[in-house]
C-alpha cells in the first residue's frame, strides 16, 4: 500500500490553488498580447524543469517568431490537464504521460524527443549509502508515473528482481525534496533542478543505473495543433535547434539567467547545475517505448492491446 504524507492535505490545497492559477494564466495568455485576426499561435506549457530549457533560451533570446507563445505550469496534472481539454497545444512530457493520454483517446503526438536529468536523492540516514541499501526503506514517489517506473527498475537484486520498499505518495517534487531533509523520506528520485538543490543542502545525489532513464521525454503536440500550426512548429523546431547551438557555444555565465528564470533557482546554483547533452531536434527511438509500456501493462495503466502505433510522426521539413 502507497502511504499518504501528512503533507496530504496540504498538497490537496496548493493543487486547487495552483489549478486556479493557471486558469487565470491561461486566460491572459490566450486573450492578450495578439492582433486581431491573426493566425492562432501554437500555445507551449512549460514547467519548471531542465529538458524545457531549450525552449525558455529560444523564447528569450528571439528564435522563434510570434507563432509561438509559452505558458508556465507548476505541476504534471495541471499540464496534461491542459492538454486534455485543448487549453494549450503541446508540452514536453514523459512517454509513459503520452502513451497513457493517447491510450485514452487522446490525438497527439511525440515528434522530438527531449533531454531530462533524473537523479536519486538519500536522505539524511547515513546508514544508506548503496541503492541495495534502500530494500525496506521509505521512497517517496508519485504512482503511475514515469518517478514509480525508474524507481522499482533502480531498485533490484543481483538477481533482478525488484527489492521490496514502502513507497510513500508525494507528488509535488518540492514536498519530496523537504520530506527527505526532514528524514520523513529515506531516498526518492528528483528532476534537476531538484537534485542539484539537495545536493547544496548537504544530502547525498547519486546517479541511477544506466539505460532506466535516459530516454523518457518528449515535446507532445495535439494532432490537429501539429497539422493545422504547421509554420508555427516550424519556427519552434528551427528555434528550438537554434538555442541547443547557442547553449553549445557560449560559456554558461551568458545565458546563466534564463535557467535561474525558468527554475526559480540562485545563480550560484545555476552555474553548477547538471544539465543534460542537449541535442537537436531528433524524433523518439520508439525502442524506447517498450520498457516502459510493458511496466504499464503489468500496473494495468493501459489496455494489453495498446501499442502506441501513429505515436511518432516524420519530423516536418525545416527548409
């Protein structure tokens, strides 16, 4: 059984509130800013996480047009929500995100895959100091989720079967990230810029296991947004390279203020952060759909048919 944190109520309230706060964004979004009559610009959800750099820089910087327009979210349920009712056009989001929205009806697709950085995070028990070390232990996560899936792939046995753990519900990535220096949690996997965090607060980051979860993210669109805004997605793919290139090449310090804009973040931290190797726009290997789509079919998060087929379309032409 997935235990509740006493933060749960707590949780409960910010989530209404950040639900209502993002209505009001979008709605500023969506009425201001464009002239009448103009096309209808594809519409980005952003949130506060390394893989949608790339497109806060280009934002930024002016390498896209005025087609493309960002709106922020502070959680994954506000952002698929949002994609769920046609409110935004796309986001980044995880494959396991996508698949179980296409598996649910939803019309979308996965053309360019993106590059996160997940790492797992120990509490301040000093007795743990291996993954092996963690069977029993308390781990925070979110359930049915990609967190969950890399959680239980981490935690095995020599012999590959995954170490029995108590899992401890906590969807919000700040409450983990108190809870494990407050010693409610003993170890959960964190997105940079929250491992990074932990790190500063004297607790110890370790990288997972190669091949659990490297490639897991991707840009979303909604099939009709990716077939009728197409010179907008265009310019977002064009702007999108155009920033990994600029990240490429200038030194840090340079665009060292549009992480801590887009994270929420001090300066000093931003310079240390572990960012991925960000590459140009690519589209998903769907190899790597299927470690993750069999996990879902044994949690029952989709139906034993599913194949994301149509999940993956040819990169539009950019010339």
């Amino acid at each position: 059984m997935v235990q509740q944190p006493k933060h749960r109520k707590a949780l409960l309230g910010t989530l209404a509130l950040g639900l209502a706060l993002t209505a009001g964004i979008l709605s500023s979004c969506l009425t201001g800013g464009r002239k009448a009559g103009a096309q209808p610009a594809l519409i980005l959800g952003i949130m506060p996480s390394v893989d949608y750099l790339p497109i806060a820089i280009a934002s930024e910087h002016g390498f896209f047009d005025d087609s493309v327009e960002l709106v922020r979210f502070s959680s994954p349920m506000e952002r698929d929500a949002a994609l769920q009712t046609g409110s935004v056009d796309g986001s980044i989001t995880d494959y396991m995100s996508a698949m179980l929205l296409q598996s649910k009806g939803q019309e979308l697709v996965l053309p360019v895959a993106t590059q996160g950085s997940f790492r797992l995070v120990f509490g301040h028990n000093e007795d743990l100091m291996r993954l092996s070390d963690l069977e029993g232990k308390h781990i925070g996560l979110s359930s049915h989720t990609v967190i969950e899936y890399a959680t239980e792939k981490a935690l095995v046995s020599p012999k590959g079967k995954t170490l029995p753990f108590t899992p401890v519900e906590v969807q919000k990535v700040p409450i983990r990230l108190e809870m494990l220096r407050s010693g409610e949690l003993d170890a959960a996997i964190l997105p940079e810029p929250f491992a990074t965090l932990a790190a500063t607060k004297g607790l110890r980051v370790v990288s997972l296991p190669d091949g659990i979860i490297e490639h897991i993210t991707g840009l979303a669109l909604l099939r009709k947004s990716y077939e009728t805004k197409r010179s907008a997605v265009v310019s977002l793919i064009k702007g999108y390279n155009e920033a990994i290139a600029y990240m490429q090449e200038a030194p840090r310090e340079e665009w060292v203020g549009s992480i801590v804009q887009l994270l929420g973040i001090p300066p000093e931290v931003a310079l240390q952060l572990q960012l991925p190797d960000y590459h140009p726009a690519a589209s998903p290997d769907t190899t790597h759909f299927a470690p993750i789509l069999e996990w879902m079919k044994t949690k029952k998060l989709v139906p034993h048919s599913y194949q994301a087929t149509g999940l993956v379309p040819p990169l539009p032409d950019l010339q």
